[in-house]
DNA sequence: TCATCAACTGATACCAGGTGTCAACTGGTG
DNA sequence: CACCAGTTGACACCTGGTATCAGTTGATGA
C-alpha cells in the first residue's frame, strides 16, 4: 500500500514540486478504493465543492501520477476513462458493469503475443490496452433482487 | 467483404427498417477502409455537408451496426472510439499512433484467462475490450523524415 | 532568512463528442 | 392506399476535457 509520503517522493524525485494542490489531490486519490474518474475528484476536492483545486490543476496531477505509475488509467464499461491505485507495476483489471468495483490482475496475456504481431504486421508496438468486464459477485445477487449499488 | 447488400439484409432480418438514411450510412460506412470516427462520417455524409443525415441517426445507426458485429468498435490510441468493418466475429486490432491504420487478428489471448479469472475473482464475465497500439511501418520511415500522414 | 524565477495554479472561455426530446415523416404491412 | 410503429433530424443541452495566461508559490542558493 502507498502512502502520501511515497507518492510525494516520487513526485520531487522526478523533479515535480511539491504542491499544495498536488499533495491534496495525492491524499484524495489515496483514500479511493474502488476506480474514480477526474470529474469524481473535481466534484471532491474540485473549486467551491470540497476543496479549492482548478479543474486543470486536478487533470494535469493525475496526468503526472498515471506517468508515473502510482496511478493505473482504467477503462469502465461505459468507455469512460477511471484511474485506481492499487500499487506500481504493468496490471489489468476486471471492472464490474453494476457497481464499478475493479479487481486487478498481474498476468498480462498480452505480452507473449507482441513478438508474433510484430513479426506478422511489421509494426513497432509500444503498448496495449485491456479491460474485462463482468458482475461482481455481489451485484450478482442483487440483480435477482433490486438493481446494483453505485460506491 | 461485406456488401450493402448483405448489410441491409441482415438489418431486415433483426427487424431494423431498410430507410434511406440507414442505408446511406450502410453505404458510407463500408467505403471506408481505415478506421472512422462518428464525427467523419457526420462530416461526410451529415447535414450540410456531403449528405443530408442527422447526426443523432449517424450515431444510432453505428450502434445498431456494432451491435449486430458488422462494425467493430475499437479504441484509438487517443482513447476515442473508431468503428471498423473488417468482417464479422470477434477479432482485436493493432492501431498505429500515428495514422490511425488498423490492422485486426483473430487470436484472442482473453479467452482462454477468462475461466482463471472467473474462478479467482467470482466475477461473472462477460466481455472484454483489448487494443494494441503501435507504429505501422510506414509511419516509421516518416518518422526519421516529416510527421506522419494522416489518412 | 530572503530574493529570485521557473514551475505551477486556477479562472475563464472554449471545444468536441455525444445525448434527450419530440413533432414530422415513412417503410412495410394488410 | 390507409395506417401506424419505427424512424428521422433539428435543436437544445450536457459532460468531459483543453488552451490561455495573469498571478502565485516552492525550491534554491546567497
Ligand atoms: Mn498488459
Ligand atoms: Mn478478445
Ligand atoms: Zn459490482
Ligand atoms: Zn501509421
């Protein structure tokens, strides 16, 4: 698990300032668990809402840490982008359509596959994109009985 | 290759109205060889512009399209949807960064994670969504010269 | 401790892509 | 050819995201 202290060192070790609006958008993103969008954090700690951070400021810091791995870009079922901290390193997720929880997963299926794509399309490949989507095991029951939760 | 007229036949047999616009995109939609977006073909044959077709029908009509897999939808390497007809069934693109160029394949690394990952998370799968992305080989000799095309 | 200034911020305006509405229209059927 | 559910498209609207730029501030080193 990151702290804010980690995450404010990788910061400044690749040469970010430190912040007032950058820490505060670190200790929001750190208090997630499940996916979040930018607009979900705007409305958090967003001008007027909760806090006092610019929509721009709030897009460029999660730029910055989604550089920088300590965030994960996710793709919900909707096609819109989300972003959730689990820890560093190359993962993908299986997202539930009812409720937006996200479970990461390590194996990437993907990378074997990148020698043989090269070879047979002649192009250089610099990255990929994957998402699994499903119902969680809880939205699994409440779709016999009321619709899926939101958080 | 798919033919207008196999299109409109398969509309007809899932109960869609053969209607001029519809078959105007049907037309429009399978000229292409490259991905597009929604937006081009708003451009091509929307209001105004080449054609005489609502944009809100445009994007109805590329969603049933999809739907009944005579497009793919894919994800650019911008993050924005594109549609593609290549031919029907499940298949994955490798999309150049720099044009936009696709090119599918019909090994689907997911299928065979998905029991795994069902078993390990509880989730109830139900599809995936999975691009790669690159740089085709013409893309890289305009590299070492100008910027890439871009169509 | 303080002066300096590039990095950074955030208000504002703007834009693209996409959706909801609804009166008018039309393909297909009998 | 009358009928009408399915469909259309103008229009207004919305969300997510970006460009600009004058003003602010964190880090540095004197
Ligand atoms: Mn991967
Ligand atoms: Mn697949
Ligand atoms: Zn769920
Ligand atoms: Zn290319």
């Amino acid at each position: 698990m990151l702290t804010s202290r980690d995450v404010e060192a990788i910061l400044i070790q690749h040469g970010y300032r430190l912040t007032r609006p950058r820490a505060a958008v670190v200790d929001a993103v750190l208090k997630y668990t499940h996916p979040f969008t930018a607009e979900q954090l705007v409305a958090d700690v967003g001008t007027g809402k909760g806090g006092s951070i610019g929509r721009a400021t709030i897009y460029r810091t999660l730029e910055i840490l989604a550089s920088l791995d300590v965030l994960t870009r996710l793709i919900q079922p909707d096609g819109h982008p989300a972003y959730i901290c689990d820890s560093l390193g190359h993962r993908h997720h299986i997202v539930c359509s009812g409720c937006g929880t996200a479970v990461a997963f390590t194996f990437c299926p993907v990378q074997e596959l990148v020698p043989a794509l090269a070879r047979d399309t002649a192009f250089e490949i610099h990255d990929h994109l994957l998402e699994v989507f499903g119902v969680c095991p809880s939205c699994q029951v409440s779709a016999t009985s009321a619709g899926g939760p939101r958080a």
